[in-house]
C-alpha cells in the first residue's frame, strides 16, 4: 500500500514537473498576434519584403511564457521563440496597460522599426523607431529599445514567487535574456520590424 502511494506520488509530481516545464518552454505567440503582426507590417510598406526579420511580442500572453517570436520574412517560419519583459507599469504578469507617453514606464503597441545597433548602458542594443504614431510615436524621444538584462530568467522567475512568479519588468522597453539577446542579434536579417500585439487599449 505504501509502495502504491509513493508511486502515485511520484506520477502525480512528475506530470506537475513536466506541465510547468511545457508551460515555460513552448512557444506562446498566438495566431491573433501573428495576423495582426503580418497585417501591420503589410499595411505599412506595401509589398511584403522578400527578406528581413518580424519581431512578434504577444503581450496577450504571461510574462513566463516565451511569448517572442522571432521570424524569417523570406520564409515566414520562426527562427527563435524567447522570453521578453514588459513595462512595470503596465502590470505583474501581464502587460494590461499600455501607454505612449513619456515617462508612464509602460509598454507600447504597435509597429516599431528596428534601427541602428549600439552599445549604451544595458550593453549591445538596438534602437526603435515608433511607426504608429498613437500606440507608439514617442518611442524614440522614451529611449525604448531591445536591449538584455539578467532579471528576464528563469531565476528571475522563481524569486518573483510572491508575485505570482512573474518576470522582471523594465521601463518599457523590450528585454530579452542575455542568451535570447545574442540570438536575436546573430539572426537579425534587415530590414527588420517589430510588433507588439495587445488585445488592450493603450491608455
């Protein structure tokens, strides 16, 4: 009978195991954010390039989740799935409140322009040019960027534990872990986009 329990112990602790595992580890960018994204882009130069990169951030989805997609223009497939932070003051867990304005410390939505690389305070990163004026015309004039941090982990997941293990947050920029940091950078195919895809009004 003991021998019984603690099998039973054991299956029910290896299914939570590997149920978390899926959770954190499997791609979370809905088809939403993948239409909207495509459409985006489309409605902004025209023609669809023949190459380049699509940065897909679904902030419909948990900041644990690998809600980023990075994707190949030439062939439309994904490259890389990663975690990314949003702003803290658009929310724990989720990103709920998006905002345009200077100093809000929130996220924005919207089509953004991935431009010139350059090495400032956070290390290597990358610029953003707003291309919706609304959801994110301010962005240059914000400082928002791509850029990694230590607090977008795993680690960083776990000791976020009192607050329903959210990740870290930024000041509205777009992080990534240091290593999904590095992929993006050697994928990176120009000319290059980023869309951040919200079932929220931004405020």
């Amino acid at each position: 009978m003991k021998s019984k329990i603690c099998l039973i112990a054991s299956i029910l602790f290896l299914s939570a195991a590997l149920g978390i595992f899926w959770f954190l580890e499997s791609p979370s960018v809905s088809k939403s954010a993948r239409a909207f994204a495509f459409s985006a882009l489309k409605d902004k130069i025209g023609d669809m390039p023949e190459m380049g990169t699509l940065i897909i951030v679904d902030f419909s989805q948990p900041s644990q989740t690998k809600r980023l997609a990075v994707i190949d223009l030439k062939t439309g497939t994904a490259k890389f799935y990663g975690r990314v932070a949003h702003g803290k003051n658009s929310g724990g867990v989720y990103a709920l409140k998006l905002s345009n304005q200077i100093d809000s410390l929130k996220s924005s939505a919207g089509l953004f322009k991935v431009a010139g690389r350059f090495y400032g305070k956070h290390g290597p990163s990358f610029r953003l040019e707003g291309l919706a004026p609304r959801l994110n015309g301010n962005a240059e004039k914000r400082g928002i960027i791509i850029h990694a941090a230590t607090y977008v982990s795993l680690k960083s997941i776990i000791a976020n534990w009192k607050n329903k293990f959210r990740l870290g947050r930024s000041h509205g920029c777009f992080v990534l872990s240091n290593s999904g940091f590095k992929r993006l950078k050697n994928n990176l195919v120009r000319p290059a986009y980023l869309y951040a895809y919200s079932s929220h009004e931004p405020l």
